[in-house]
C-alpha cells in the first residue's frame, strides 16, 4: 500500500495516541478491501482541540475517532451529533463531509455487539457497572437498550455516579431502573451478590498498570455470572482472571474495540467491514506488544 494523493485520510486524535491499536486494525481492513485508505494517529493537546477539529475539512480528511480526553470536549466544535452522542455526552467518532463535522458514539453499539458475539443475552437481567466516566455512559446506554432490568453503578464520585444511573431511566424504551452505590467494601459486596451480569468500566488494571489488584474481591464472585471487563490491554485482565477461576462467563475489551471500530468504518466509507480481518489485526497487535497476561 502506497500513499498519494489521491488517498483519503480518517485518523484518532487524543492526548496521547501512541498507545492507539486502532491504525493496525483499520489500515488491515482497508488493505483487505483494496480501499485507497489510510488510518493515521494525531496527537492533539487540550488546548489544540477546536483548532485541529476546525481543520479536518481543509486538510481534506474523511473522519477520525476521537479518545481521552476529548470525547465531550469536542461537541461544541461540532455541526451534528447522533441521539447516542446526546445521551452519552461523548462523541467516539466525526464524519467530515463537505466541511459539515457530524459526531457519533460507536461504543454504544460495540458494547452491545460485543455481547452478542459471544453469545449474552441481557434481556431482564441485573447488572452491576464499576465506575462512573464517560465509558460507563455508554455501557449504561447500550444495556438499557438491550432490555436489562436494572443497573446499579458503583462510584466513588456521588454526582457521577448519579448521573450514570439516571441515565438509565431516560433512554427512549428503556424500562430498566437505575441506582448507584458508593464504592465502599459493603454496599460493592450487596451490589455484586444480586447481579447477573458486572461490567467494568474503569482503566483498572490497563497496560501498563495490569498488575493492579482487581477492582472486585475474587470472593465476591459466583459461578454463572457474566463478567465484563472494558480493558483490552491485556486480554486477560486480573479481573478476568479471577471470573474465570470462580466459574464466571468473561468477556474480554477486544470484541467492544473491533465492533465500535467497524461501525465507524461503516460511517466513513458507506460499506461493510471484514470484522474478522479486523480482530485478527488487533489479536496480532496486542500479541507483539507483549501485553496479553493469559494466566
């Protein structure tokens, strides 16, 4: 693959992107397809943001995905933005067409199809989340679309933490009802007694911290729950480690990074993406960082 200048440009801006896998997982799926795309990382300061959004279409770039810690920061230098990026307040992904800037969530969807890739259904269950950020916004969203019944998020900043469980209640259809608890030793162990399903959407024990404890007790945990960690770096994250030791189903970051992934290729280039090439990408590329803790 050669660049010229006829090649269109897509790209992730964030502080910092060294750290992105994203450019090996699409530029493998563009060279799959025999698009002339590239994928290209942008490192862009806080104080840079407005300026380097404004340029896009100048540059004549077709879109980029956004990371920390602009996903919010950037909307106010936007012209649109989808229902989910509203609920959310957080936008993963701009469309530039035209000079008109249009900002997404994938991560809604990624999550969810995450999920259904590795064969769980949420329908009715009770879910716990472990943090209250801009992660757990959306992973709130997408299990209040999917028919849970009820989502306790456990926080250590109160206000956060309100905010994520009254989400909940205001996604249209959703019926799920959601409470927040504070992080404490006892009100963790209630929350994780009654659910069916945790999720951890904190960057506890995310390369290169994965030798962090786990955020939950290893003894808090039950054969038959469905334990989620957002973490992909490394695959198999302490957490993940000790659900699976305790008989839990686990669900890995990975799946939640390809499929946000593809729904922005989808966005950009109008076609459908080799999902599998993608993830094979990405295998590959946390493989030869070294970072997969397999126990």
């Amino acid at each position: 693959m050669l660049v010229s200048g006829s090649s269109t440009l897509v790209g992730v801006i964030g502080w910092p992107v060294s750290h992105s896998l994203s450019p090996q997982m699409h530029n493998a799926a563009f060279e799959a397809m025999g698009l002339d795309w590239y994928y290209v990382p942008f490192a862009v300061a806080p104080d840079n943001l407005e300026r380097a959004t404004g340029s896009l279409a100048a540059l004549g770039i077709r879109g980029v995905n956004v990371v920390l810690p602009h996903k919010t920061a950037v909307i106010p230098f936007l012209h649109k933005v989808d229902e989910l990026a509203r609920l959310t307040d957080a936008v993963n992904t701009i469309a530039q067409d035209g000079g008109v800037l249009a900002g997404y969530n994938t991560d809604v969807d990624g999550f969810a199809q995450s999920l259904q890739a590795e064969g769980v259904s949420v329908e009715g269950v009770s879910a716990v989340l472990l943090g209250a950020g801009g992660a757990a916004r959306a992973v709130a969203v997408a299990l209040a679309r999917s028919g849970v019944r009820e989502v306790v998020v456990v926080g250590r900043t109160p206000k956060k933490a309100e905010a994520v469980a009254g989400l909940v209640g205001r996604v249209p259809g959703s019926r799920a009802r959601g409470a927040w608890v504070p992080w404490t030793e006892q009100d963790l162990a209630r929350a994780v007694a009654g659910a069916d399903l945790v999720v951890n959407v904190t960057s506890i024990g995310m390369y290169p911290h994965q030798d962090e404890p786990s955020p939950i007790p290893e003894r808090l945990l039950r054969p038959g729950q469905t334990v989620c960690d957002i973490v992909y770096r490394p695959l198999w994250t302490r957490l993940l480690q000790a659900a699976r030791r305790r008989g839990c189903r686990c669900v890995g970051g990975a799946k939640m990074l390809v499929y946000q992934g593809a729904r922005a290729f989808r966005i950009w280039t109008g076609l459908e993406p080799p999902v599998d090439i993608m993830e094979k990408a990405l295998a590959a590329a946390l493989e030869a960082g070294g970072a997969d803790a397999a126990a």
